[in-house]
C-alpha cells in the first residue's frame, strides 16, 4: 500500500511548514511519504553522484524533523516539479500532495509556490498548502475547517470528512480565519480536475491559515 499523502520536500524553511500540514491533515505519519524532484541526471558520473546525495540528504533532514526516520522517500526525475509529484502520487495512490507556500509568503498565510501553481490549474491530485510560519507553532492543529463556496459539494463533503476524522469543527461566521480552508474547483470544471476561480484566488489572498483546493465533483477520502 502507498502513501495517503506526498509531502513536496527540498529542505527550505517553508517545506518544514508542509511537514507539519502533513502530519495534521494523516493525524499522524504512518502515511506519509517525502518526496523531492531533480529534473534531469548529470552526465558526469561524479556529478550525478553528488546531486543524488544531495536530494537524498535533503529528504533525510524531513525525515528527521517529523520524527520518522524510516519514512518512504523519493527523489523522482520529471520536467517539472509538479509533474513529478503527480505522477508519484498516481503510483502511489496518495489523496493529497501538499507543499510548503511561497518563499515570499508572509507568515500565517498560504501562496502556492511555482512548483503548485500549474497543478492548480490543470493538475487531477488534491493539492495542499501549508501557512508559512506553520512550523514555528508548538500547539499547531486543525481544530477548525471552513469551505469556500464554489458551486461544487465535493468541498463541502471533503470538509465534514476531515472535521469528524480530526475532532475540528466546521466555521461559517468567517472562513479566512479557519485553521484550514477547504476550497473547491469553479464551475464548469471537467469532473476530477483542478481549476481555482479569481474570486477563490482573491479571498485567499486575505486569508489566514492553510489551504486544501480538491479537484471538481471529487471529494478528498483519508
């Protein structure tokens, strides 16, 4: 059996945040998996040896900080980033890759970094964004879990999935202070696909918290 989650890891301080998203959202790390992309092998043998320790090395250091160090790693080859955690997740059969945000994020936010944002717009695996600063937080939990409306129930089910399996409740008063913000495909979404809308993109802007954007008519099953 593989992983339920792939967490995105190079070893940058915002990764660690994915680290803590992603021992949240399992609720614990029994089924999580590191995973880094190199995009093409060096020709030199000496080279290609050291960039393999390198991304090794790097996955390690995330198996060291989330306190497993016998969990499943993978350094993939793929054009892309994205590409490469997606189609690690479809041989996996994990239900979410999550990443850490952006490195210019400001803290308690989430901004999908470049790596994200072309799944985000084509991509079929739920993709999750940890806040920055997540790591920094002793007490970090999801005890609260809101949806943004979108027109597809897929959310919403994904939500109240989530809320009974983590003891979190469900808040409506003002979602962009949720712990985690649910958010669900536009309309007119091919079924199984990923695709944000401007005003979903714009209400996460002011947002706190993390994110977790599921494809259309797909609900998220952990």
């Amino acid at each position: 059996m593989g992983a339920e989650l792939i967490i995105s890891y190079d070893g940058t301080a915002n990764d660690d945040d994915a680290l803590v998203l992603g021992k949240l959202l399992a609720g614990d790390v029994g089924g999580l998996a590191l995973a880094y992309v190199r995009h093409a092998p060096e020709f030199d043998p000496n080279r290609e040896a050291l960039a393999q320790h390198d991304a090794e090395r790097r996955l390690e250091q995330g198996a060291a900080l989330i306190g497993k160090p016998d969990i499943p790693r993978h350094v993939v080859f793929a054009a892309t980033t994205g590409e490469g955690l997606e189609e690690l997740a479809a041989s996996e059969g994990a239900s979410i890759i999550v990443f850490g945000s952006d490195y210019r994020t400001p803290p308690g936010h989430a901004e999908p970094p470049a790596s994200a944002q072309r799944l985000l717009e084509i991509g079929a695996t739920p993709i999750g964004i940890a806040a920055a600063g997540l790591r920094a937080d002793p007490d970090a939990a999801i005890s609260s879990v809101a949806v943004l409306p979108s027109g597809d129930d897929a959310a919403q089910q994904t939500a109240d999935a989530l809320a009974a399996k983590l003891g979190a409740q469900i808040v409506s008063a003002d979602p962009t202070v949720a712990d985690l913000i649910v958010v669900g495909s536009q309309p007119g979404t091919p079924p199984g696909r990923l695709a944000l809308s401007g005003a979903a993109r714009t209400m996460l802007d002011a947002s706190r918290g993390s994110v977790l954007v599921v494809p259309s008519g797909k609900p998220v099953q952990l």
